[in-house]
C-alpha cells in the first residue's frame, strides 16, 4: 500500500532511562500511533548492534504534514519526559521503492549529516551512491533515500536513507559487508578518505517489523 506515493515521514529515535520507562514510552507512543492520522506507524525497541540509534525507534508515515502537525504536540509531550534522556531523528519526504525480492521483517534508518560546504554536484554524486546499494544487495525488500526538512537531536541531520531487510542477517551481513560499500559508499564516510562529506557521527537504529503491522 502506498508504494510509488510521495509521503511525509517523521523518524524519531528515543534514549530512555531505564528498561521500566522504555516498556512505558512503547505503550504510550503506540497509543498516539494509533490514534494518529499515520498512514503507517512502527513504534518498536531498537535491536542489540545499533549505534547512536536509541532504545526505542519510531517511524510514522502520513499523507502529507498537515497530518502530522496535527498530532506533533501529543508526540513533543510524550517526548519531553524527564526519563527520556535523547531524542534524534527527521521529518522528510520521499517515495518507498519496493525490490520485489523479499519480504521483510527488519526496519532500518540512518540519520547523517552531509558538511554544510559540500558543493551540490558532490552531494548528487553521493546520493547517487548510496541509490547503488538496493541494486545490488538482495536482502533488501525496500528503501527510500530522503533529504531532511526538520531536524532534531545531536546533529542537524541532511538525510535519511531507510531500508526494510529480509531479516537481521541480511543487514549485518550481506548489507553491511557489501562489495558495493567497500567500492562507492565508504569513502563519502571515512575520515583517512579525501572524498569524506560526513564527518559528524551517524545514527544507525534498527527494530524488528511485527508480523501484523
């Protein structure tokens, strides 16, 4: 459903004080998920691997902003909870590409932060990059690679590239380890590399898709 579509997405990846509150946060995020005009919503506890990606991940898709402006307050007041300690994520929009290849059963975001001096024909180059790796890595089921409009947390994030995997394995191993990294994707990322846009850390969460979202 909704594949092809232009939406607006909010991604929010949530540090809490303890397993109590995380347990806590989940309900009543879930709560506001359902309540809320998303035309999707996974509201889950992130994976053991993930780095600088939070405890919990959220990640709702609606039809336009409009939908979300209207429930944001509920969301920001959730969020300001003294137990939680650090909020990062994007809003952005974009278009799901589905591979066709797989069904999936891991959602995976990464917030990064392209240097603000990066000229626009190298941040085309880059992204172009990045498009690369759905081509080839067949544990991909879908993704979508966004610029941000807003963002929040440690880092004025520039982008957004998501994907959903067949399942963990296909992330930590034929994603991550990809010929295709070492070759294009890698470079734009390592500070020993003369091609580095970014410098700042990145957040790279990822949660288990329920079989009944």
């Amino acid at each position: 459903m909704w594949t092809g579509c232009v939406m607006f997405s909010v991604v929010r990846l949530i540090d809490v004080a303890s397993e109590e509150v995380r347990h806590h946060l989940l309900d009543q995020l879930a709560k506001a998920a359902d309540d809320s005009d998303a035309v999707s919503a996974l509201v889950q506890p992130t994976l053991p691997g993930v780095r600088n990606g939070g405890d919990i991940l959220m990640h709702l898709r609606f039809a336009d902003a409009a939908q979300w402006h209207c429930v944001a307050p509920t969301f920001d007041r959730l969020l300001r909870q003294p137990q939680v300690s650090r909020v990062n994520g994007a809003t952005y929009r974009g278009t799901r590409t589905e591979t066709g290849r797989c069904a999936a059963t891991v959602y995976r975001a990464l917030l990064l932060r392209v240097q603000p001096d990066v000229d626009d024909a190298t941040v085309t180059r880059f992204e172009d990059d990045l498009r690369l790796l759905p081509r080839y890595v067949s544990s991909i089921a879908s993704w979508q690679l966004s610029r941000v409009e807003s963002a929040v947390g440690t880092s004025p994030w520039t982008h957004v590239f998501e994907q959903e995997f067949r399942d963990l394995d296909g992330l930590t191993g034929p994603y991550l380890m990809h010929p295709i990294h070492w070759a294009y994707v890698d470079r734009w990322f390592d500070p020993e590399c003369p091609d580095v846009i970014v410098r700042d850390r990145v957040c790279h969460s990822f949660c288990a898709i329920p079989a009944t979202r």
